[in-house]
C-alpha cells in the first residue's frame, strides 16, 4: 500500500514540476500581453491543490521524513506565492517570481527522492533508506 502511494507521490511530483515549468511560461503571456494572465491564475491554484495532495500522500504513506518535510514546505511556499500576490504592495509582490525559484527547487527534490525511492524499491528514499538502516 505505502509503496503504491510512493508512486502515486512520485509522479505528481513529476507533474507538478512540469507544471511550474510551464507556469513560467503562463506568466511571460500574461505579462508581455500575449493574453491574459488567467491560465497562470488557474495553474497555479491546481499546483498549490498538488502540493496539498502530496503532503496528504507523504503522511498517509510514511513516506519518510525528507519527503514529508519538502511535502510541507511546499504547501507553506505555495501558500506564500498567493499571499505575495493578495498583499498588492508591489515591493511585496516583486517576491513572487523569487518564491517561484524556491517552489521550482523543493519540487525538483520531491520528484528526485521519489526517483530514488521508485527505484530502491522502497517507499522511502535512498537518503532515508541509508539512514535508518533496516527500514
Ligand atoms: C511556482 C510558480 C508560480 C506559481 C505557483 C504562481 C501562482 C500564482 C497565482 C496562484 C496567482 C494568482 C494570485 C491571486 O489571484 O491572488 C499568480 C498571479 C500572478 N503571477 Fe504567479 N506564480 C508562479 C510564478 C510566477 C512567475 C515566475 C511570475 C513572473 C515572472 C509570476 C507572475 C504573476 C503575475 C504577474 C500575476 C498576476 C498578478 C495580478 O493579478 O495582479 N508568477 N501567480
């Protein structure tokens, strides 16, 4: 069970970080007018309804402390990322595209510990795995 929602982890993760990705991208047509800055709107309400879905899955599934930790983090970036927004100070606001770096890293890890998790044949991490020996 713990190892299916690993994978199931693994790959929104991998999802989510291609999303972001492309988020970027939403951004810049909003920005420089190519169309409206809605679709960046909506994706980035489905990431952060991503985020929520892996810390779920990353505490049901044991899923060991790193990816449970990132799992977190992610959900209080994401959080951050609209708050930065919702302020309407733009000095605050400017923030945004910096947090973005922050949510593009801790996804990254998220997608590489669910590598290394998929592929130790664990539902932990290989970094977990070393460190509590017999789990
Ligand atoms: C992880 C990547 C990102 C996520 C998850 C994200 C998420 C969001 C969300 C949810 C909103 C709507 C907030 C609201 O309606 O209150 C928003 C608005 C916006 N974002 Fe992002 N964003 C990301 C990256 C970026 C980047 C890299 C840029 C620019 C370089 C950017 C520029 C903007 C702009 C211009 C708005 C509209 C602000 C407004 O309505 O006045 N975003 N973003």
């Amino acid at each position: 069970m713990n190892l299916t929602i690993s994978r199931a982890h693994a790959w929104l993760a991998l999802v989510a970080m291609a999303a972001i990705v492309l988020q970027f991208f939403l951004a810049g047509i909003g920005i420089f007018g190519a169309a409206s800055i809605q679709a960046h709107r909506i994706t980035g309400y489905c990431i952060t309804l991503a985020a929520v879905l892996l810390l779920v899955f990353a505490l049901i599934g044991q899923l060991g402390r790193p990816r449970i930790m990132f799992s977190a983090i992610l959900v209080a970036l994401l959080v951050v990322q609209i708050a930065l927004i919702e302020s309407k100070q733009p000095w605050i606001e400017a923030l945004h595209p910096l947090n973005a770096l922050a949510i593009l890293g801790v996804t990254a890890q998220l997608a590489m510990r669910g590598r290394g998790a998929a592929r130790s044949g664990s539902s932990t991490d290989s970094v977990t795995a070393r460190a509590v020996p017999g789990e």
